[in-house]
C-alpha cells in the first residue's frame, strides 16, 4: 500500500547531501521509550536499510519520517528542510508497507496514477504508464488487483509510489508477504528500479539477508537506538557489539581473557579455556582484558582431529560434532568444542572432503585475520533469535 503521503508541495529532493535527517529523535508511549535519542543521517540518492527484530523502534522510526508519529523531542528534516511539524500529506514523502491495499474498484494503470490525479498532475497517464514499465508491468495496465499476484501487487504498489517522484520513499517490511523464492526476486528487482529512478529509499525491516542484499548502508538499531551504522560488508566483517555479530548473520563468540601482546603489538594473545586464540589488535575493540572472542561458521575449516598439524599459524580448537545438516550449498555443524561450548561451522559444498558424522573428534581451525574481539562484558547471546521472538 502507498502511504497517504503524496505530497502536495512540488518534491524536494536533494541532489547532493542528506536526503533524511533525524537529531536526538525520542518518542515515547507513556513510560515505554520506543525510540531514544536517536540522530541519523542518510545522504541523498542512495539505498538505506533499518535492520532490526520486532520491538526495536524501526517502524515507530520510520513512521515519524513520514509524518503519522509526532516525536517526543528532537526533529526530522528532509532535503535540509525541517518538516517535524508538517502533517503527512504535505511531505515529499511516500511509503510501500507489507499489505499492497490497492483500490480493488480501480484498474492498475489508475492505481498507479492516483496520487498524480489528487495533486492535479499533467500527462497522468503517460507518467502512470511510465512507472508501470519501470516494474514492467505496462502490459498489464487495465487488469484489476485482483487478477495480480502477490508479486504483480506490490510491484503496482511500488509504481503508485515512485510516480510520485518524492524526495524519500520508505519501505515498511514491504515483501514480507511474499513466499522466500519471489522476495530473492523482488530484493533484486527493487535495487535495480532504485539505481535507476536514483530516489532516496529507506528500507525498514527485520530480514539480515534482505538489508544486506540491496542497502547501500545499513543501521542496525536495538531498543531505540542505532547499534553500528555502516556498509553491509564492512558491519559482517566487523562488528562493534555482540548483538550486531549475532544478528547480522552468524557468529561463534566466546570469552578469553587477552594474556599477551605479540608482533610489536599488532596482535593480541588470548586465552581460551586454555587455548592459546590470536585476534589482530585492529579487530579488537575490547577496552581491557576480559574479551568476547569471535569468528564467523563459514571461515572455520573442520579437519579430522588425526588429520595432522595443519598450518601453525591457524588458531585450533578441538570438540566433538553433534549435529551435521546438508542445506545444498554447505554443510553446517554443530560442534561441541572442549571446555568451551557449541560452535557452528558452514563448510561450502564444493564436490570434496569428508562429511564429519556426529560424534567426530575434529579439528576446528581458522586464520587470525578472521578473528575479531568484542568487549568482554557483553552478552555473548545478545542479538541471536530465540523461539519467543520470531515475529
């Protein structure tokens, strides 16, 4: 569904800096605090991401942008201009949320030409028509919702939107209702309609992969505030808090304590349960001894425990598998490892090795360079998803 955000006011869109801006941004629900103090600039032109679980505060965020939440305190700008008390309707802002809600009286093209024809646009139907073949769905112009699938919907629901030319188009979990195979689709389809229509999107949703597939940079937020802000790549490789190494993706983390400094300092020594574990220093942003030592499942190799010595510059551990799943393209193990807890380890199906069958003795081994160390007294379970928080 769009948003009844077409803005009245010609759009303003900001062609170089920050398209959104939110400083010291607070709302609360009596006493609840949904968001808390929260500053956040996304520049002009690119694709964002809100990526966090239920209850974070990112939905609440992205209503206050488009004006159907007032913020406790703080204020929200657009293409430089403060809107924090402009209603909704007169925000060069649209939004896409997870129900399409098309006009079900209406055909396609006159869905999608709807909000020109409110604000008494010229060449409506060649500026309908134009959005539609930007979804590629011009050829279906004079079908109604209802002979549309899921997909077909909320690709109409997203030419209603872009139509409209706004500075700011936000998406609200919009392919949430989409069967896994079609949102791998629609996530492809919606980074490209972006890169060519060059509007700001900012994408709300608690789906890893989705975020870090089509965003340009991602915001982690956990209870109101933003956890780590940066490129998709660069939060994976190096995570800041143990929450955002345990929601985006997954991390193997366990507590060390650092015991040395070696090669001029440059790297840490770190005891773990006995087992010498080197992190270079750069990927340490502990600020004392006790760390949350970590490393993701696809860099561990799993040997045979009798496999031999290896590389000696490897870190080592060793456990016991407990559980081996073929997903097609790895495998994934659960691994009891000595003195210390579960590791999952993801070998890539490539065609070759052993497939280590529960209750192996095996050799968990991994290059220091992958190894990144987090403050030792964070939750080494903060950000992973249990049961009672699938949304």
């Amino acid at each position: 569904m769009v948003g009844a955000t077409d803005a009245v006011d010609a759009p303003a869109r900001a062609v170089h800096g920050a398209a959104l801006e939110i400083r010291s941004v607070t709302k609360a629900f009596g006493t609840f605090v949904a968001v808390d103090d929260l500053t956040l600039v996304v520049p002009s032109g690119g694709f964002f991401a809100l990526l966090g679980p239920s209850g974070c505060g990112k939905t609440t965020t992205l209503r206050m942008v488009a004006g159907l939440e007032r913020p406790s305190a703080g204020t929200v700008s657009l293409a430089g201009r403060d809107v924090t008390d402009v209603p909704a309707h007169r925000r060069a802002v649209n939004t896409v949320f997870q129900s399409y809600a098309l006009f079900p009286h209406l055909d396609v093209l006159e869905n999608v030409a709807f909000g020109l024809r409110r604000r008494g646009a010229r060449d409506v139907r060649a500026r309908a028509l134009e959005a539609l073949d930007l979804v590629e769905l011009a050829h279906l112009a004079g079908r109604s919702p209802a002979q549309l699938s899921g997909g077909q919907q909320q690709r109409v629901a997203l030419a209603r939107a872009v139509v409209n030319r706004p500075a700011l188009l936000l998406l609200d979990e919009p392919l949430g209702a989409l069967d896994l195979k079609l949102r791998r689709q629609m996530q492809l389809e919606l980074k490209r309609i972006q890169a060519e229509v060059g509007i700001t999107f900012v994408h709300v949703t608690h789906d890893q992969e989705e975020a870090m597939t089509m965003a340009d940079t991602v915001a982690v937020m956990n209870h109101g505030r933003i956890e780590q802000l940066g490129a998709p790549a660069d939060l994976y490789e190096h995570p800041r808090t143990a929450f955002v190494a345990n929601f985006l993706g997954q991390s193997n983390l366990v507590r060390g304590t650092v015991v040395e400094h070696v090669d001029g300092g440059t790297t840490l020594g770190v005891d773990v349960a006995g087992t010498r574990v080197l992190v270079p220093a750069a990927r340490s942003v502990a600020s004392g001894p006790q760390v949350l030592v970590g490393v993701r499942p696809e860099k561990i190799r799993l040997q045979a425990a009798d496999a031999g010595d290896g590389d000696a510059a490897d870190n080592v551990l060793t456990g016991t598998v407990v559980d081996t799943s073929f997903t097609g393209v790895s495998t994934q193990y659960q691994v009891e490892v000595d003195g210390v807890g579960t590791f999952g380890v993801f070998a890539q199906n490539v065609g070759a090795g052993a497939v280590h069958a529960p209750g192996s003795r095996v050799r968990l081994a991994w290059a220091p360079t992958f190894t990144f160390a987090l403050d030792g007294h964070e939750e080494v379970v903060a950000g992973t998803v249990g049961l009672d928080d699938v949304p």
